[in-house]
C-alpha cells in the first residue's frame, strides 16, 4: 500500500497492524472502510500472521462515520461490511485506542476480538445528538458485550465514558499508558490462547425486565427524541432476534434517521460550528498571540460572569472597578455564583478554591498592564468606553489585544480612540457569560490578523463558540433580534396577546417567547435604550410607565404575584394593549398561530440576509451558530437560515411581500441576497458551499 493511504499495514513479529491515518480524526471515509477491507484481506492471506492490531495515528483513535459522507450517494464498502470483515477473521484482532473512539470509531472497535485503550481515551455513542443511532452494529455487539442497560445508556445519552470506566464495564479489557505496545502483546498471547468469542456472538445481555424498566422510563422522558425509540427498539432486537435480523433492525432505523429533516439539521449544526471557527480572508500562517493573563473592566453584570469563564478555562485574570466598594460587589457576585455550583454539586469545593484563586480584584486601569487581553465591560456608553480604550493605549503592554464587551456601539469609532486600532476588536459575550456559549468576535476595520485569531482561539479555550462578525449596530445577533421584538409589539398592537405570541415560538421550540424573555431581563433596560435614542415602543413603553418592569416588580407581560416566576396572563395588560391598539387607530382581530410565527421570523431571515448580502457575517452556518448559541434557537430546526431553506425561499419572499404590503413597512421587503437565491432556486447552503469551495 502506498503512504499516503489513509490505512496502511505493516507486519512485523507475526503481528499485522493496520493504520488507520486521515486526518483530523480519523473519520470512517470510503477510502478508510476500503483500505480495512483490503488490510484484513492481506492479514487473512499471509500466513506469516499471527495476530492484528488495528490502531490510528494523532489525537483520535477514530471520531465515527463521515458526517460529510451522509448526504451524499453511498460509496461501498459500508462500514458494516468493514466492521464484518475485521471480526470475521480467524486471527484475533485487537484494537490499540490511542484516543477518542467515537460513533462508528467505537463500533470498529467493537468488532475487533478485544480493546486495549490509552488511559486519555474516551469511548461513546454520540449518534443520538446528531439525531441518529449507532448504525454498524453498536446496538447490537455492544449489549451483547457490556449488557443491555449500561449499552442502552451509553447510545442514549450520547455522553462518552473515560477509559477507565470503559474497562469496568467491560467495554475494553485492558487500560495502558502504551496503548499500542499492550494491544501487541494481547494479541500475541491471543494467538496463543485462542481468538477470544466476538461481541457478535456473546449473550451477557443481563436482565431483560431490567432493559424493559429502563427502556420504559427512557421513552417517558424522551417521548418527542426518534433516536430514543429507534436506539431502544434496536437494543430489543437484541434479545429476541439473531444478530443478523437485529443488524437488519437497526439498518432500517439508521437509514431512515439519517433522511429525518431533524437528523440532516443536527448535522448541519456541528458542522457549521466547527465552520464558524474558520476565519475567512486572514492571511496564511497567521498565528494568534499567546494569552497567559487576561483583565476585565467593569465588574457588573457582564464582567464578572466574563472573569468566571478566564477563571474556568484556568488564566489568571484581574478584574478592574472604580471604586473599592464596586470591586467588592462584583467579587461577591462571582463568588456567590461558584458557592452555589458547589451546593448543586457541579463544582467541587477544591475547582472552586482553584478558580476563585485565579481572580483578583483591583481599583484603576493601571492593573491591566500586565494582561496579553483586556476585555473592557463597562456601562454601555460611547464616551466612557472612548476615554478608557484612550487610556489603555498606554497602560496596555504592547501586542495585549483590546477587546470591547459592547452590545451595540461601533467598534471602528472605539478602535479610532487609541494610536493602535490593529489591537482593537469587539468580544461580544451574552449574559450569563460564564454560561452562554456564544462569543461573537467583532472584527474592526482596522483589527489585525493576529489579534483576531487570537480572539477566536481564546473563545474556544474558553469553551466558547466563536462567531465572527463584521461592525453594525448590534452585530448579527441583536441586528436580527431587533426585527423579531419590533413585529412581536406590533402583533400585540394587531390582536395578538402575549401568551399567544410566546406559545408560537416555543411550539416552534424555543424555551421562551420573547415576552416571558424580556419579563425576565427587565423591561426597563429596552426603555432607557428607547428614550436614549428617541425611539418608541408603544405597549413595552406603556408597561414601563405602569410600573410594569418584569419579574423584579412582579407585573410585567404577565403578572408574577404566585411564585415569583411563572407568569399568567394579566386582564390589566389586556386592557393597556386594547388602550394602544386603539391610540394606533388599529382594529383588533384574532391572529392565527401560523401568521404569528411567520411574522416573526421571516423579517428576521430577512435581516439575516441583508447581514450576509453586508459581509456582516461570512456564511450563513454563522448567523444559524449565533442564534443556536446566543439566543436559544432549537437545534433540530438547525438555525433561522438552515429553516428558511427548508421552508423554502420563494414562500418566505411571498410572505414577506404580504407583509410589507399589510403594514405598508418596506423594511420588510426581502432583502436582494433573498430575491436573488428564491429566483435561481438557490438556497443558503449552497452558498456556504461556494463559500467553503
Ligand atoms: N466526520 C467528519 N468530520 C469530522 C467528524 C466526523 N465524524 N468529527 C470531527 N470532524 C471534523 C470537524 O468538522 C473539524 O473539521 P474542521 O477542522 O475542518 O473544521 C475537525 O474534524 C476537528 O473537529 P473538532 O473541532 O470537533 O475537534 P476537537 O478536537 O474539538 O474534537 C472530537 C474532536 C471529539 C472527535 C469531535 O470532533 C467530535 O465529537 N466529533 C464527532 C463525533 C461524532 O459525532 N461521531 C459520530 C458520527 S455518526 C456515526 O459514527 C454513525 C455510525 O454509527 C454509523
Ligand atoms: P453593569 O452596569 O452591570 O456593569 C458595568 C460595571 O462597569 C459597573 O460595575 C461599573 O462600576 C463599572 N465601571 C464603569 N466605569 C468603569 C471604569 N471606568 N473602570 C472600571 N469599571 C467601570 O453593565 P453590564 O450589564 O455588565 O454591561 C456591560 C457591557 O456589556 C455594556 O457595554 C453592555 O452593553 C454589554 N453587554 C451586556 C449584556 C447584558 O445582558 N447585560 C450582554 C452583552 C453585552
């Protein structure tokens, strides 16, 4: 076999092993399922052979099938065949797991006749959370190895196992710091001993009343997920059927997942993830700076919960206030939050102690000196942030990138405020940012390269899903966000009520609707905005005037006066919203569900595009990675922009065109990118694919 086939074989010492190398993780291509094909053909054939092993170069052992693969024309070998011809041969195969066994990786695995596996190892079942099942054979070897229950779970909740918790489950038998040298030597002493009996063909299933408990209580609680049943008729299968007919079952299953508009969404989501990492236009070689200490200023709401997240990836981190009675506020705050992981139990007392050590309070800018980036976090004003980026020009030592936590405000006018723009980007964390996902990376127009990287790779060692976006007023997130809460006030002023607008979006699948939401942040907030601006917000603008703020005054778009936190629908707010509908010369009619789910996402698509029409943001997987991460958008819908190509985009441009004709509004008259895509019968994937190409 040539080199740079991605399976190569090497005998040696009556051993065979058989390489598995195509970067980054070892993905089951075509190329690696025919080249494990023809390996075990060669093994089969040499009667110098002894023994197998099956290893794989880099980080991963094998991270599962190729996503990439999925929606195209199959290429045989299938993997069950390759899986097939490994545990048919006559010699013992082992497989040396140098690193993540993932999906299929671990279902190779599972073929072989034993697993040694490198202590680092992680071995799972993640099929589930692309909204599929293990489709080589996992429902079936692995109960048949480990017994039903713990195989059940491991498929069902997707979450990979430590190697040493494998080896107690009898899912490896061997744990080595050598993976590969233990897996030599077993297979020797297999070869000696006898080639040990396939998973295939062992029966340790366990108690099937136990499985059927399980199963029961699985299907309660995951009633709406398909790969829930799929995963436990499977399992089933395996108690009362031939290993053939329960590969069969589970054949059927994953074939018909995989067509599943939910699966194709799921898949789409991880992809446009890892995408979003990738940063268009940065010149090649371009390396971020190193990052050893980081500062945060303003030690509010944003500041602290930024500082937590420093604190979690493990940099050390100063956070910076005015006054030393702010600092000592903002320093509670953060250590409430850690007690209270501690109390909930998902943060021990010494990660605890770890992190609170790796934060320290001081008053003055002059304590971000020392930092490679500062994240500034004050009050959301142009002037406050113009004087303090002004300053840190000095304080900064030189190369320390200059981030702005801004929600809104221009960042090219913030850069323009210091002699070194090429330092100045925006980290646009959301609240709570030590728990939100979502980092968007405003790139300026005069940011660096290098800074930028650095940014995006500090998003991800702070477990963050970096986004970048170019500079306009609220970035991609809150710029489309704006459009949703502007038609949910106007279908308020129409008819609509606010319980009726919520339950819309969260049948559609969101947690909240974006009256419950904003109930919950405060209404005031919008209000200052508003005021500061000189924009209205009749009915938001009328509740604020009752006194009406959200949950911390108790009324808000529903009255909290139970528990505090479930709200109902309050006969006041009716009669405010009729007051507004009337003051608008608007005659109320009753708005159907449909119309009201449309109309507020559609506008927000709409903007979606004009933000990619911009350059505001390079493909459209980033806008669907924002709004999954940031905002709350179901992931089995895959994001506005991978649902509006599934509505399809001639319907979204008529309904627009409805709309805009309705409200007599041309700001929703879809945007050219739109028209452009529905009349070509394009679509916003296939653009991310030009994109990519
Ligand atoms: N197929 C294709 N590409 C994959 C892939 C896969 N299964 N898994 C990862 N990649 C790609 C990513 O897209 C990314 O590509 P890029 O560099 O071009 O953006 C690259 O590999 C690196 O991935 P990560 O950024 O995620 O790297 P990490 O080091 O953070 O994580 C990992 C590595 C833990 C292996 C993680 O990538 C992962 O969880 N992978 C997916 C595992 C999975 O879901 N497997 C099941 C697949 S379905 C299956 O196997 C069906 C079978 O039952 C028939
Ligand atoms: P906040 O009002 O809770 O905190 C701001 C803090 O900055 C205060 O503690 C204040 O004392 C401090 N501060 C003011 N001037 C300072 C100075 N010169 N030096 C050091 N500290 C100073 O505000 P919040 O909500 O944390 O917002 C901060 C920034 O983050 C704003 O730009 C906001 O737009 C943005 N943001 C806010 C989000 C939110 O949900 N609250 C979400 C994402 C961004």
């Amino acid at each position: 076999m040539a080199d740079q086939e991605p399976v190569t074989l090497s005998i040696e010492g009556g051993i065979a092993e058989i390489r598995i190398s195509n970067p980054p993780v070892n993905a089951l291509s075509a190329a690696v399922r025919g080249g494990l094909v023809r390996a075990a053909e060669a093994a089969a054939a040499d009667p110098s052979v002894r023994a197998v092993v099956v290893t794989a170069e880099g980080r991963t052992f094998i991270a599962g099938a190729d996503i990439t693969e999925f929606g195209k024309p199959p290429i045989p070998p299938s993997l069950p065949e390759a899986i097939a011809a490994l545990e048919g041969l006559a010699k013992p195969v082992v497989a040396a797991i140098n690193g993540a066994a993932l999906g299929g990786g671990l279902e190779v695995a599972l073929g072989c006749h034993a697993r040694v596996a490198a202590p680092a190892a992680r071995l799972g079942l993640p099929e589930i959370k692309l909204g599929l099942l293990p489709g080589a054979g996992g429902t079936q070897r692995l109960p048949r190895l480990v017994g039903a229950v713990p195989a059940l779970r491991l498929m069902t909740d997707g979450n990979p196992v430590s190697a040493g918790d494998a080896q107690a489950m009898g899912l490896v038998d061997e744990v080595a710091e050598d993976a590969l040298a233990a897996a030599r030597a077993l297979a020797l002493r297999l070869a000696d001993a006898g080639r040990p009996t396939p998973s295939r063909d062992r029966m340790d299933l366990g108690s099937r009343e136990a499985f059927e408990e399980a199963a029961a209580a699985l299907l309660k609680k995951g009633a709406e997920n398909p790969s829930i049943g799929a995963c436990v008729d499977a399992v089933r299968a395996a108690f009362d059927k031939p290993f053939e007919e329960g590969m069969a079952a589970e054949r059927a299953h994953f074939l018909r997942l995989r067509e599943d508009p939910r699966s194709k969404a799921l898949r789409h989501v991880f992809l446009a993830e890892r995408a979003a990492a990738r940063i268009p236009g940065l010149p090649k070689g371009t390396k971020p700076r190193p990052v050893e200490r980081a500062a945060v200023i303003g030690a509010g709401t944003m500041g602290g919960g930024i500082a937590m997240s420093f604190a979690n990836a493990g940099i050390p981190v100063t956070l910076i206030e005015t006054s030393e009675e702010n600092l000592a506020r903002g320093l509670e705050r953060v250590a409430g939050n850690y007690a209270t992981s501690v109390k909930r139990g998902s943060l021990s007392e010494e990660a605890r102690a770890k992190r609170m050590g790796l934060i320290e309070g001081k008053v003055g800018l002059e304590a971000a000196a020392g930092a490679d980036v500062i994240v500034e976090a004050v009050f959301e004003e142009m002037g406050l942030k113009k004087e303090i980026f002004g300053k840190l020009q000095e304080i900064a030592r030189p190369g320390a990138v200059l981030a702005t936590n801004t929600s809104y405000l221009d960042v090219d006018e913030i850069a323009a405020s210091t002699r070194r723009p090429g330092d100045v980007l925006g980290m646009h964390f959301f609240s709570p940012a030590n728990v939100m996902k979502l980092l968007e990376v405003v790139r300026g127009r005069e940011t660096a390269p290098d800074a930028l990287a650095t940014a995006v790779e500090l998003g991800r060692k702070l477990a963050k899903v970096p986004v970048v976006s170019g500079v306009c007023y609220g970035f991609i997130g809150n710029r489309m966000l704006a459009r949703r809460t502007a038609m949910a006030e106007r279908l308020l002023q129409e008819g609509a009520l606010p319980q009726e607008v919520d339950k819309a979006l969260t049948d559609f699948g969101f947690r909240m609707g974006p009256f419950a939401m904003a109930d919950l942040a405060g209404l005031d907030i919008g209000w200052r905005i508003r005021k500061a601006t000189g924009k209205t917000s009749p009915v938001a603008d009328a509740l604020c005037e009752a006194g009406r703020l959200g949950q911390k005054t108790k009324r808000g778009y529903y009255d909290y006066s139970g528990d505090g936190r479930t709200g109902t629908p309050d006969p006041e707010v009716l009669a405010l919203i009729e007051r507004v509908s009337a003051e608008q010369g608007l005659t109320r009619r009753s708005i159907p569900q449909e119309e009201i789910l449309e109309r507020l996402l559609y506008p927000m698509i709409n903007e979606g595009a004009r933000i990619l029409e911009e350059g505001v943001a390079a493909r459209a997987g980033d806008i669907d990675t924002v709004w999954l991460n940031g905002y709350g958008w179901p992931a089995w819908t895959g994001g506005p922009m991978f649902h509006a190509d599934l509505v399809g985009l001639p319907r979204i441009v008529a309904r627009l065109r409805d709309f805009a004709a309705a409200s007599g509004d041309d700001s929703l008259q879809p945007a050219a990118l739109l028209l452009r895509l529905a009349e070509s019968g394009g679509s916003f994937a296939s653009l991310d694919q030009k994109e990519a190409a």
